[in-house]
C-alpha cells in the first residue's frame, strides 16, 4: 500500500511550496485530494487517459460514470469543447461557483474522461487552494468526489484519508468545504437546458437567468429510475449511502414526527441501534439511541452543508438504522433530498 502525504494548506492563501509539490503529482500522471467550495475532490490530469483511469481504480468507480473537469480559466472551455452555445456567457457568471455545465466534447478530452460519451462536464470551482491547483498544474483537473464509490462524499480532509488513504498519493487539507453538497449540473446539449443533478446553485437561481429550464426526472425521483447511460455523475449508480440502513420519511411534518418515532421503537424492539437525522425544529420530539439535527428546515444552507459529516458521523458511533427526516423540495433543500433518496436506495416511507 502505498503512503498518502496529507499536507495542511491555508485556505485563504495556499502556501506556494505545497501547491508546487501536489501540481507536481499531478503532472507525472498521479492522484491529489483537494478541497472545493463544494466537497473534497480527487484530482487527475483530465487529459492523460491513464491518470484518469487511476480515479477510477482509487475509488472503485465504475468507469461509465462521466467525471467532471475542473479549469482556473473560462476560456478553457473553447478548448474542451467545440461547440459552444450563444448566451453562455450569462452561465459563465456564476463562475468560479457550484455551476457545472455539459457540452460537446472536444478532441482533446479521453473517452475516459467523459465516461465513454461524446459531452464533457466543466466547472470552475470557488476556492482558492483547488484554483491554485489548476493554475499550477497547466492542466485541467478532472475529479469526482474523493471518496469510495458509494459513500457519503467527503467535506473534510479526514472524510477522504477514511476512505483514500494508501490509494491515492497526496491530500491537501483546507478544513471543512462550505457548501457540503456537488455541484448543480446543467446540460445544456439538451433544449431546453436541462438539469441533471441538483447541486450547490439552487434551481431557483438558474431560472432567473435562462428563459427555459427543466429538471431530469432522476434529479426529483422517489423511485429508482432505470438511465442506460447516465450523462451526469449522481444519476445511475447508488451513491452517497452511509453503512447503516438509510430509510427516509417524507411528508407533512408531524405525520413525520409520528411515523418516525414508531419506526424507532419497531426497531428497537429488534435490538437494533437506531439513529434519527432530524432538524433542529424537532430534534426533542425523538427518543432514540442516536439523535442528530441538519439545522433548521429554514435554514438549506445549513442542511445542505452538514447532511453528508452527519451521515459519517452515524456511522463511526455504529448505528444499524439510520431514520432521516424530508425536507422541504426547494432552494438547496432539493438536493439535499436527491441525496438522501439515493442515499436510502429510495427506501422511502410516505407519512400522513
């Protein structure tokens, strides 16, 4: 097995010599873990076939599974792809940010890379340690989230080494992400635009700017939809799952409330170790021997941010069920409900 080199970097200002020894890594056609304002990712030369299919193996990631290429500079895009529709422009704007947009591929860009597909996925993330990175590299970065294929994906530094460490060769620690969700991913191959997975910039911004716009079926499914080939991360395989049995309750809150405790007890009765993920509104109303709040159901910046650390968390103090609360299908809450439907392998209860 060999060593992960973990290497603390400061967030704001990203100390020139370890940006130098990860691009270099990068370079030679290695695997570096890095923050991003969304979630940890794990780093490859998105132009080396080989490098890229190193991810793949770090990460047991079945390779129809398209990866995203992350660029420091907007103009990257005319040449990852070589056709480009009018008015992305106004898309571009929320570059560097949690935006990631799908068009033709170019020549230059490894059927590796794309997942076997003729599109490519880019995004300029908003971090300063991952844009260092980039610029250093002289390459851009393809990196899917920096965990095993299937988990919860990774917000820390210490969510990667659980997973990575002895697979890949460097982490760079920044503390904890921002956002704790991917990014939105938006195809725009499709017309009208289409979104594909619901991420870091709520649908509600992107209508404001596109005169049309539509959400894939998957992104807002409480069932298993079959995807032959999946044009996005996040649609056809099971991702994000803890350990523990994930079961999701949705409906109207106190029928929630209800039908939640009586699962509890149902299992308890059992001998199972049972694990609540609720919200900060009515985290007094459980008993359980496992009790977490996301924050407020107001508050989606908040759930969004602690959902994939707490989902970890219920799985270091060994539960057997994890029961977790719906919230609301709006702003950041509809990915946070795309995650946590995948992530129960849509072993969902409706209440009420």
């Amino acid at each position: 097995m060999k060593r992960t080199i973990v290497l603390k970097v400061n967030s704001e200002n990203p100390e020139e010599d370890k940006i130098k020894a990860a691009a270099k890594i990068i370079r030679r056609g290695g695997l570096v873990a890095f923050p991003t304002e969304t979630v940890y990712g794990l780093g490859a030369d998105a132009l080396n076939p080989k490098a890229v299919q190193r991810i793949f193996e770090a990460k047991n990631r079945p390779s129809d599974n398209p990866l995203i290429v992350h660029i420091a500079d907007k103009r990257e895009i005319y040449r990852l792809s070589d056709e480009i529709p009018e008015g992305i422009d106004k898309l571009m704007d929320f570059w560097p940010g949690p935006l990631t947009i799908i068009l033709k591929a170019s020549r230059i860009v490894p059927r590796e890379t794309t997942g076997g597909l003729d599109t490519v996925a880019i995004r300029m993330p908003n971090h300063k340690v991952a844009l260092a990175l980039i610029r250093e590299s002289r390459v851009p970065i393809a990196a899917p989230s920096a965990n095993l294929s299937g988990r919860p994906s990774p917000t820390t530094a210490m969510h990667v080494k659980q997973d990575l460490e002895g697979r890949i060769d460097m982490i760079l620690d920044a503390g904890p992400t921002k956002i704790g969700v991917e990014s939105t991913v938006l195809d725009l191959t499709s017309k009208p635009p289409q979104i594909l997975r619901p991420g870091g910039l709520p649908f509600e911004e992107l209508k404001r700017v596109l005169k049309e716009i539509t959400i894939h079926p998957s992104a807002v499914a409480d069932k298993n939809l079959q995807i032959e080939r999946a044009p996005s991360p996040g649609m056809k395989h099971r991702h994000y799952s803890p350990k523990a049995q994930l079961i999701l309750v949705e409906g109207d809150i106190d029928a929630v409330i209800n039908k939640i405790q009586e699962l509890v007890d149902r299992y308890d009765e059992s001998g199972k170790k049972v694990g609540v993920l609720a919200t900060d509104e009515t985290r007094y109303h459980y008993r359980a021997d496992v009790i977490k709040s996301l924050g407020s159901r107001e508050d989606f910046a908040c759930l969004a941010k602690n959902l994939f650390r707490l989902l970890r968390e219920f799985d270091e103090e060994k539960v057997d069920v994890i029961i977790a609360e719906g919230v609301p299908l709006k702003n950041l809450g509809l990915a946070v409900m795309n995650r946590l439907r995948k992530a129960s392998g849509f072993n969902i209860v409706k209440a009420g």
